[in-house]
C-alpha cells in the first residue's frame, strides 16, 4: 500500500515574527520548509497532500487536521517561542503527539533529527497536552477524528537568536526536509531505488537556467565568455535575459550565456553586471 503524508503549514500570511531576528515569521519559514519536505517524500514515492494551497489564506484547525483522512500520518510543522522576547537558553526541539501515543515513535525521532540538524544544545523531545475536548490542539484534535495518527513538529525556537538566524537560510531548511523526509521513510520501511538515487544525483549537477536583470544601462554581449571575444552586439537599457550557461572568463567572475540573443546566436554577458532575478 502507497504511502500518504499529510503536511500542514503551521500559520498562514505574516505570523509569529521573532524578537531576535525581525526578518523572520514563522508562517514563512513553516511555508517554505513543507514544500521542500514535500518534494523529498515525493522522491521516496510517497504521496503528499498539503492542507494549504496559498501561504496567504487561513483554514480552521480542525480542518486542516481532518483533511488528513485516509493518510497515514499528519505533520504540522512550526517553530515555537518563549514569550514575546529573545531567550538564547532555550532551543530544544518538540514534537506534541498524540494523546493515544499513536504518533509518539515517529515524534520522538522527528524531534531528534531536528536537534541534530540544527545542532541544538538541548535535547529533542515529545510532549502532549490536554484539552477540555480532549486533545488541546485544534490540529490534533482533527486528525485524530478521522483516525489519522498525527504530530506538531516544532523545530526548536524563533525566540533564541542562533536558531531564528539558521532558519532564515533556504539551505538549512532544504537540509532539514532530506533528513525529515528520510526519517519518515526510514519508520514506513521505505527505501530510494537506485535508479531515483541515481536520477537525483544527476539532477543536482544539471544547469537549471534563470532569469537576470542588467544594471548597468550599456552592455557588451559577447561570442564567448571574456573580454577577449569579439562584441556581437550591445544591449542598451537594464533589461531581462534569461542565461542558460556559465563559465568562467577573462574580465569578469563568471560570464552568462544569453539564450538566442541575436539571430538565434547566443550571447555572453559579465554576470557583474547583472543581477538574478
């Protein structure tokens, strides 16, 4: 039977911003994480539904945690706080199960791959709480009304400078999704084939082109990459191009090839004088 996950982005919009670091919200980082934890369980063949299809639209607890009918675990993912001001003590990941224990194994190991990833100086860790209808959680309390064993995954604390600042960069966070995702596969008995461990690899090396803005309002495209190559035009005005290649060359870092700039030929530009969109 095929794997199904259940991933719930804690807050939606501008959430939960830290007193440590005012470039961060919770709600964004939570966005972002359960995408790239998405795309790492997809790699595993494990289905994913998410419970939010825009950042900037809220859904009701329950109701994010009932969607999870049918799969075989649901994850709300967030990052959590001490008060409203910095505390650098505190930094322990947690992950709040359920009542019932039917999610504490898969927490206890969640939180501890967290600890490990972020490097937290206190230990992962499982915790529950009680309501007056039983689960306190809204989230929760959904998923376990349709039968759903079920977890929030708090990857330690927004309010601790160290942690608020390692969250904020996307390849931290694309190293949290690997470990989570493989964890999650690991407790399903779930392996890559080498087939898709080899596509992936190959993937990670293939040139992915991207857009660019010129900054400055003259600018020389070339036939190859280096002051030393002919001018095969000059583009006025800060335009947008799309560069398919790069290499190193003469008069600049790193030079860009332009996708079919002039008569279907293509063209380098010194990537100093652009920036990527």
């Amino acid at each position: 039977m095929k794997i199904k996950v259940c991933l719930d982005a804690g807050h939606f919009g501008k959430y939960n911003r830290s007193p440590a670091n005012k470039s961060y919200y919770e709600s964004d980082m939570v966005w972002k994480l359960h995408l790239f934890l998405k795309e790492q369980l997809e790699a595993y063949g494990i289905s994913v539904i998410t419970t939010r299809g825009n950042q900037e639209k809220d859904k009701g607890l329950y109701e994010r945690g009932a969607a999870s009918k049918g799969c075989n675990i649901f994850i709300s993912l967030h990052s959590n706080a001490i008060g409203n001001s910095v505390n650098d003590k505190v930094d322990y990941p947690v992950a709040y199960v359920l009542l019932n224990g039917r999610a504490d194994h898969i927490g206890l190991k969640l939180a501890k791959v967290v600890e490990e990833i972020i490097g937290t100086k206190q230990s992962g860790r499982t915790a529950t709480r009680r309501g007056s209808n039983g689960e306190y959680y809204g989230v929760l309390r959904g998923a376990n009304a349709v039968g759903t064993p079920a977890l929030i995954l708090e990857h330690s604390f927004h309010t601790h400078s160290a942690v608020t600042n390692w969250l904020l960069k996307d390849e931290n966070l694309k190293k949290l999704a690997e470990a989570e995702a493989a964890c999650i596969a690991e407790h399903f008995g779930i392996k890559k084939s080498k087939a898709e461990d080899t596509d992936e690899k190959k993937a990670a090396f293939k040139f992915k082109p991207y857009l660019v803005q010129v900054t400055i309002n003259d600018l020389n495209i070339r036939t190859g990459p280096g002051t030393n190559h002919n001018t095969l035009g000059k583009h006025t005005g800060k335009g947008v191009f799309t560069i398919v290649e790069e290499a190193e060359g003469k008069g600049a870092t790193k030079w860009g090839l332009l996708k079919a700039y002039s008569d279907k030929k293509n063209g380098w530009i010194a990537l100093d004088f652009a920036k990527k969109i």
